[in-house]
C-alpha cells in the first residue's frame, strides 16, 4: 500500500465504511500511528492476489488524523505516573467511529487479549469489516475498550507495537476468506484446522543429504499414504504439543493409530535409554521411516 493509494484510501473511508465490495470479500481497515509499516506488507503472493480479484480490501489509516490540537497529538504521559507514554482514547475512538458500519468488528491488538489461534481466525473471516486498531509505545487507554468488540493478542511476548500483531492476524484471516486460497493450496489439511499439527511434507528428491522420504510416500497407494498422513499427524501433534492431542475429537481410527504411536515412540525411548540417548525429539520420528 503506497503512500499516496493510502492517502485516497484514508479519504474515501467513510463513504465505503462496513460495505463489502465482490460478494464474500472482506474489507480490512488497519488503524494505526505508523501506516508505513503496512506499505509492502499485503502487496506479495495471495494477499495481493486476493486483492486484486476484489475478495479483499486493506486500508491503513493515520491515527495522527484524528490527533488532538493543531500538532495533532495521540498520546501523553500515563496517569499516577511511570515511564513511556499511552495513546490517547480520543484519536483511536474518533477513528473507529468514522469507519465502523452495520456488520464492523472492531479488535484491539494487546498482549492482554485472548489468544489467537486458529478458530478465532477462521471465525473472523466471516466478517464483512474488520477495523483493528494497533497500539504503540506503552498501550492505550483503557478507555478504548468501550469501543471495541474484541480485544486479541498474537502471543505471549511484547512486541514493540501492535503493526506486526496487525500483520500476523490479516495474513491468518485473509488466507481463510473462501476463494484466497485456491483448491491447490487447500487450507483444509493445514495444521490445528481439525486440532493436529500437519504431518510432515516432502518433494523432490527422494534423498536429500541420507535423510529419504517415507517409502509409502512413493508407493501410489492412495489408501496407505493417508493413514501414514493421519498417524503422522497424531504422532508430530502428540510428541510436539500434546496439549492439543488432550483436546481434539479423535476418531476410533485415530485412537488405533495413537496406540500404535505411542507403542513405538515408549519403544524408541526404552531403545534410546538403553544406548544412553535422552533427547530425541520430535524430528527424530520423521527420520525414523
Ligand atoms: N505495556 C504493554 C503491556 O505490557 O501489555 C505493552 C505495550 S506494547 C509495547 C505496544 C503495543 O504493541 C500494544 O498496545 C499492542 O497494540 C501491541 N502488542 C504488543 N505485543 C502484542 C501481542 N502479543 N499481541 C498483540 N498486540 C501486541
């Protein structure tokens, strides 16, 4: 996004606020101190893909706009005193006031905010309009709150300001609007999306450096290739993050397939213990087949 199609995009807001140009599609405006950030940000791969086929619309819009007094400023020191300084509720609320329509969903990026995750991104790219607001320096008045629908943060860990929060979260929703991501590129087998992380992935060549893709990935037995795929799946998920495995809706078949991870990786560590090898880890079952 270049300044000057910036410059329009800021000036045109109100007249297109909460509409959704091609049916489906999903407008995006990004509200924030520093709209420079987001320049480049959209303009490489699907995003500008999607863009350009009119199923998304991504604005930035200069926080300063709506700044208070002649220098128009956004943010002053904190109240009971402290360092840094805190955004201001005027410049953020007016902001969002002027662009919020029927059917806006306004998120505030804070590391106070539920974490983002897979679901709540798929939930969001059934909007028609998201306005997300991005803070800087040490946070926003509180008072913000009152205007927004929700509140996200993208991690546990303090970023600088919320532009790269803004980032991760457009890309994770935008992929997720039917029609950005073709057929080809399914989002469907993508790790969390039924609770799992993804198997593992090979292409070309068959060895690389000693390490050989799984045999049954060459074997053409369509059958065989997606139980290897589903155990796979359970196995990385179970050794990486069981945290997820406690959690997701496991089939029967899934539940044959974990026993039989579980019987070969206590296996592999009684073999390990044995040879006086403790730590694995989780890409150690890869190279194992
Ligand atoms: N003092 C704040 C705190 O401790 O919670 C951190 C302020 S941070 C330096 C400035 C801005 O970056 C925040 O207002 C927020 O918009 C954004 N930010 C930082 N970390 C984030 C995270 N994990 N998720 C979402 N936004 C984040």
């Amino acid at each position: 996004m270049k300044g000057p199609a910036r410059k329009r995009a800021a000036s045109s807001r109100s007249k297109t606020a909460g509409s959704r140009g091609k049916k489906g599609a999903l407008r995006i405006d990004l509200l924030t101190l520093f709209p420079g950030i987001f320049d480049s940000a959209f303009e490489h791969s699907l995003l500008a893909k999607a863009s350009a086929r009119g199923l998304l619309e991504i604005r930035a819009h200069d926080l300063r706009e709506e700044g208070e007094g002649r220098h128009r400023v956004a943010d002053d020191a904190p109240y009971g005193g402290g360092d840094g300084m805190v955004m201001l509720a005027g410049p953020v609320v007016r902001s969002i006031e002027k662009l919020r329509g029927r059917g806006s969903r306004v998120v505030l990026l804070t590391p106070a905010g539920a974490l983002l995750t897979q679901a709540r991104a798929r939930a969001l790219a059934t909007q028609r309009h998201l306005i997300i607001v991005c803070g800087r320096y040490g946070g926003v008045d509180e008072r913000v709150a009152a205007s927004v629908d929700e509140e996200i943060s993208v991690g546990d860990y303090v970023l600088g300001g919320g532009e790269p929060a803004a980032i991760v979260l457009v890309d994770a929703v935008a992929r997720l609007v039917p029609g950005v991501v073709g057929n080809a590129e399914s989002t469907a087998a993508d790790s969390f999306e039924d609770g799992l992380l993804e198997c593992p992935q090979f292409t070309r060549p068959e060895s690389f450096r000693g390490w050989k893709v799984p045999e049954v990935l060459l074997s053409g037995d369509h059958g065989k290739v997606a139980r290897w795929r589903r155990k796979e799946s359970l196995r990385r998920t179970l050794l990486r993050r069981p945290d997820l495995i406690a959690r997701a809706r496991l089939s029967d078949e899934d539940r044959v397939l974990l026993a039989e991870v579980r019987r070969e990786e206590g296996a592999i560590a009684g073999e390990a213990n044995a040879s006086g090898e403790n730590d694995r880890g989780g890409r150690g079952s890869a190279r194992r087949e």
